[in-house]
C-alpha cells in the first residue's frame, strides 16, 4: 500500500512548529538566566541587584507579573513548563484524535490556570547588566542564559534601528528591541487572539445554533434574529470603534469583540446541520431508544455538527489573527504585547526592510496555513468527495 | 382472555393544515407473545401508527385523539418522563432505513451501550460484554472487534442487525419492526425474519410487523390488519387473509402479488393511487377505485362487520350477509 502524500500532516506540522516556536519564546529569548551563582559583591548593590547564591531565576520569572505584565505571556509560560507533562502524553496517545484534542484542550486551561494560581511579583533584578558588571569587575559569576538575553521589552540602548547582525540576529525596532524576540513573543499575542476569539464565537455559536435547531419555535425565531442583527455589525469596525472610545486598549476585549461578532456564522452552520439530521432517522431511534432530548441533541446531534464547525473554526482563527495584526498595524493594538503588526507598523513608518520582512512572512504563513487547513478539511468533510474509504 | 399487552382505540393523527385524518379511528391489539402484521400500500398510515404507539410524532403531525393502552399505560398521555421510561425499554422500535437509522459518527459498541445504560443499569465492562453478546445473539461474526467499528464499515444486513440488536438491548415486551426487511436483499432477509422469529419465540417478546410484503406477513404473522388511506379496512387471521379475503382492497392486494402473475404476461396492479391526505374521498376512501363500488360507498363510512374471527368494514360485506 502507498502511503500518498497527506497536506493535513504537512499543515498539522506547521502549526505544530508554530505553536511550538510561540510557547517556547522564553526558553529561546528572555534577559533571565536558567541557573545563576552569584558571590556577594556588585551585582547584589544597587540599582536592579540580583540575589546573591546559586539559584533557578528563569523559572521564578516565567510567572512574575512584573516581567510579563500579560496573562497571555503568563499562560503561555505555564504551559511551557508543563509541556514537560503534555508532550509526552499527547505523542504517547498520537494515534486518538480524541485523546489529542482532549489533551491540548487540558494543556491549554492547566496553563491559564496555573498563571492565575502562581503569580508573582518580584523585584526588577537587572540579570544581564549585573551580571556583566560582576564580570567585569573580576568576580567568579556564573550564569547560564537563553540563547538570546533579551526580553520583548528590553531596548538595547544604543542599538537601535539596527540591521540584522550577530547580536541581533533580526535587527532591532526604531527604539532598539530586538525584532527576533519580539517576533517569537508576537507569535503568542496572534495564537492567542485567534484561540480565545474563535472560542468564544464556537461557545455562543455552537450553544445558540444547537438550541434554535433543536428546539426550533420561538427559539428558534429569536435566535434567527438575534444572528441576523449581529450579523449586520462589521467585527473590525466595532474593534476600532472600541478602542477609539476605551482608554487603555487590552488584547481580551479585542478578542471577545471579535468573537462577539464572529458567531452567527457558526450558529447558522449548527442550526442548518441540526435542521438537515432532523430528517435522518437516527435522531427519531435515539429517541425511540428511550435518550432524553439532551441527551439527543449532546450525543448525537452535536458530533455530527462538528465539522462544518471545525471548518469555520480555523476560518476563524486565521481572521482573528488577521484581524489583530490590522490593529496592532493602525497602531490600535495591546501596546503592552509584542505584536507582529505592530512590528510591521514600524517598518512602514522608518522603510526599514528587516521590520517588515519576517512579522510580514510569519502573518503570511500563519494565516495561509490555517486557511489552507480550513479548505482541506472542507474537501474532506464533503460527502460529495469521500473516496478516501482505507 | 386475559388483558392485551397494547390496545389501541380510536387513533386519529392529524395533520396541521390538512382537513381530514391521516390516520382515522384506528383501532387493534396485540397479545403478549404474538405478532401482529400492518399491510397496505406506501402512505397508508403505517409507520406513522406505529410511530404513535411511542409518542414519536412531530408537529405538523399530532395524536388528535385516541387511547393507546400499553400495559395499564395511557401512552397517548404519559409524560415524557413516562414515555422514557416506556421507549426503548418495554417498546422498541426497528427503523424502515438501515443506512440512516445509526449515528455516523458513534461506533456500533457505543450505540448499543448507550441503551444498555439507560435501561439495563449496566456501565463500563459490563456494558460491553453484554453488547458482543447482543452482536453475537444477532449473528454478527467477531463481535468483540465489530464494537469498536462505525456504521459505515457494516453492510446493509449487518447494519439492520445492529438497530435489531439495539432495540433488543432495553429487552422490550414489544417490538416494532417498521419494514425491517425492505432495504436487504433476499437471503439477508431470510436471516433477519429467522432470527425475528427465534427471539420471538425465546424471550416471549410480542412484534408488531409493518410491511407491504404479504409474503412475509404469511411466514410471521398470526393476526393482520389491512390499512387503507389512513383507516383500518380489515381485521382478519393470516389464514383467512389469504383463504377468505372480505374486503375488495384485501382481494385486490392479493392479487396484485407478483408470484400470481402469469410469465410474460403485465403484472397485476391495483387501478389508481393512495389519495393524498388533502384529496381522501368522502364514505369509503377505497371507493373510487373498488371494483364492487355502489352509490352509498361514496356517501357514509362503512362500520366494522364480524365475519368469524374477521372484521370488516366494507358496505358490500354487510349486505351479502
């Protein structure tokens, strides 16, 4: 048997990649190191001293509200650490798709939950600078950093709008950070507004369409309106509205505008499949079976719903993603989240290609191959083109 | 005689928006242990009486009026509740469409456990064991690895075997099978009916046959009902159904079967088509296309008449008498 080449494994790869790249952020840039020793002397004085002894300061840092003011980044880093866990599990149980999903879907909550449970606040020790001045100062310091000892935030003061070069492997921005750091970070702001805003829009969409299907009646008339009406508003105009009228911008009311605006596609599509199975004789057995309406509509309804949902899903993602990156462009975004948009703001207002060229590439691959996704999933979900039949 | 396990009085389904009855005063019983046959042509009321029996009518369609005893149960006002605790346990139902009657996107193990756990009590292992034993009891070969396959791997006989097997699980008093042989081929047939018969007879499990296939009511069944547009037209013994057939839709049914025909020569038929719901004649719906019509046929419904163990309600009937 030939085994022909699958485009989901090739586009499961890359958003694995992807997903991976944006997780593992802090392991590859952040201005903490993993293991420090450190001897009483110039780095525990003064301004930004760290603390002397041997000691783990990458891990306290992950969740310090101070070096990561979003919760996003928080989350983020959580499941970082908890991949440890995860990965091994979900490569263990690779063959269940059930176990997948069920397992990223654990990941995900372990990890926002676990930032809200662990937060921190430490004082800003300066790692980088004391360290070096210990350094130079002839004391026997050791410390042990991620490849690059920048966090997004960090301006390399006299380094900035710099071209690529070895200490800044993708340049820096107009105001000296560093465009690799931030990029790697940017992908996290991206991921995250496209999950949390397609959540949202699958939860009210999913719950409103199954309930207009199902129940049909006056239900069904008021949901029908309900998503015609906020079908009417246009998501990215309502976001810019938003934060034109708010005083300080924040990522998660952009992602639930969006996916306050996002669900009537959705709904519809759970509705008209609710409203195709009514037809089909297994809803009308179940009940003769004796299943509650709940349980009918849990069971056996809502699975069957999944994929055109799942379709729309990824639509959805890359839109949201989109949708972010626009704002951030406008300058509308998050300012306390490295964003990949706003990195290519940057470069459209100094000319500076190394600032438009990688946040361009990695928009450009994101959103292809989460649309790229979508469409291969269509083909495969359409009754019409089943011939894969092993 | 003792107490009927189901007695149906007076069924009237309605149709909203639609004047006269889709089902109209239908009335029978059936025993415990015994198999009643519903024959007619496609559109006579059949799968919809029987889906009544378990209260399973959508709007438009609804019970207008009617009692529907089921063991001391008044379906036709239980609860859904009751009705819960009725579907699937006491009464089971087999569907017509084998292809569409199981979920997709459940493999066949989860389908039969679900029942298994809202009317057998069983979970987990259990559950399972008594599935493959179901599988097997069905004749469904290796069924510890069919458990976990989904419908789609399963043809068309096997697939009739699961929902049999489903219904089965609640290890019902009644069955309803609703065509459960039209969508197989000849031999699966065979098979079904035999394995029908054989739980009939092992569990003491009543079965309320509906087909249009007088061949099968002539192997399975011991009682018939002839429905015609909506109404019961003849009550009768299978022997008699195909000995002393009283009414002309009954004579001309039997007639029509192809094993009668002549080689080369065109099939029997019955002149016409069912009416539709909106065009039922006035007096005898069958009227318009019986042979032995006569002018009060076309004015005044025609009651039942007894002739031995036979009902009929036919005006011709009543006056040869």
């Amino acid at each position: 048997m030939t085994r022909s080449r699958d485009p989901l494994v090739s586009l499961g790869r890359a958003i694995v990649v992807l997903v991976a790249l944006a997780l593992a952020a802090p392991l590859l840039a952040l201005d903490v190191p993993f293991y420090a020793s450190i001897p009483t002397g110039v780095a525990t004085t003064g301004v930004g001293a760290v603390p002397e002894g041997v000691s783990l300061p990458w891990f306290e840092a992950l969740v310090d509200v101070r070096r990561f003011a979003s919760a996003v980044d928080r989350s983020a880093n959580v499941a970082l650490l908890l991949s440890i866990v995860f990965v091994p599990l979900l490569v263990r149980f690779r063959r269940s798709p059930r176990a997948i999903v069920f397992g990223a879907c654990a990941w995900l909550l372990a990890g926002v939950a676990g930032a809200f449970v662990c937060e921190c606040s430490r004082p800003s020790h300066d790692w980088v600078g004391k360290v070096a001045a210990a350094r130079a100062a002839g004391q026997d310091v050791r410390a042990v950093f991620p490849p690059l000892a920048f966090a997004p935030t960090t301006i390399d003061a006299g380094h900035g709008r710099e071209p690529p070069s070895a200490r800044h492997p993708l340049g820096t921005d107009s105001i000296g950070r560093d465009v690799l750091v931030r990029v790697l970070y940017g992908a996290r702001t991206s991921i995250a507004t496209g999950l949390l805003a397609t959540s949202i829009a699958v939860v009210v969409g999913v719950l409103l369409g199954a309930i207009a299907g199902a129940r049909r009646g006056l239900a069904d008339a008021v949901i029908l309106r309900l998503i015609e009406v906020t079908a009417c508003f246009p998501g990215f105009l309502l976001v810019m509205t938003w934060v034109a009228l708010a005083e300080r911008t924040s990522l998660y009311a952009v992602m639930t505008i969006l996916g306050l605006t996002g669900w009537p596609t959705i709904a519809r599509l759970v509705r008209a499949e609710f409203l195709r199975q009514a037809d089909l004789e297994y809803r009308v057995a179940a009940t003769a079976l004796g299943a509650p309406w709940w349980r009918v509509v849990v069971v056996h309804l809502l699975p069957n719903a999944c994929s055109p949902v799942l379709v729309a899903a990824a639509f959805s993602v890359s839109g949201a993603i989109l949708a972010e990156s626009g704002l951030a462009f406008l300058n509308l975004g998050d300012p306390t989240l490295a964003s990949w948009g706003e990195l290519l703001r940057q470069g459209r207002e100094t000319g500076m290609l190394h600032l438009i060229l990688a946040p361009g590439f990695l928009i450009f691959v994101t959103v292809t191959v989460m649309n790229r996704l979508a469409s291969v999933l269509r083909d495969r979900f359409d009754p019409r083109r089943c011939e894969d039949v092993r | 005689m003792n107490a009927a396990l189901l007695e149906v009085e007076g069924l009237t389904i309605t149709l909203a928006g639609a004047a006269g009855a889709v089902v109209d005063d239908v009335s029978f019983r059936i025993d415990r242990a015994e198999t009643v046959a519903v024959v007619g042509e496609s559109g006579c009321g059949k799968s919809l009486t029987a889906l009544a029996l378990l209260r399973l009518l959508e709007p438009p369609l609804a019970i207008r009026s009617g009692a529907i005893r089921f063991d001391g149960i008044d379906v036709a006002r239980a609860s859904e509740r009751e009705l819960q605790r009725i579907r699937g346990r006491r009464i089971a139902m087999v569907f017509q469409e084998p292809m569409t009657a199981l979920n997709p996107v459940l493999t066949v193990g989860e389908q039969i456990v679900e029942v298994l756990e809202l009317h057998a009590g069983l979970r987990g292992a259990a559950a399972r064991a008594r599935a493959a034993e179901l599988l097997r009891e069905v004749e469904i070969s290796d069924p510890e690895r069919q458990l976990d396959e989904y419908p789609h791997r399963f043809s068309g006989g096997m697939r009739q075997r699961v929902l049999i097997a489903m219904a089965l699980a609640g290890e019902p008093d009644l069955l309803i099978a609703d065509e459960p042989t039209t969508a197989l081929d000849v031999t699966v047939q065979a098979q079904v009916l035999d394995l029908l018969r054989e739980l009939r007879r092992t569990r003491g499990m009543a079965l309320l046959l509906i087909t249009h296939d007088l061949g099968l009511v002539a192997e399975m069944a011991k009682r018939v009902l002839v429905m015609y547009a909506g109404r019961v037209v003849e009550e009768t013994t299978v022997l008699d159904l195909f000995e002393r057939p009283q009414h002309p839709y009954t004579r001309a049914l039997l007639a029509a079967r192809p094993a009668l025909a002549k080689p080369g020569a065109r099939l029997p038929t019955i002149p016409g088509v069912v009416p539709q719901v909106a065009h039922y004649p006035p007096g005898c719906r069958f009227h318009p296309r019986c042979a032995e019509a006569f002018a009060r046929c076309s004015q005044a419904v025609p009651g039942f008449v007894a002739h031995g163990a036979t009902r009929v309600a036919c005006f011709a009937r009543e006056e040869s008498r």
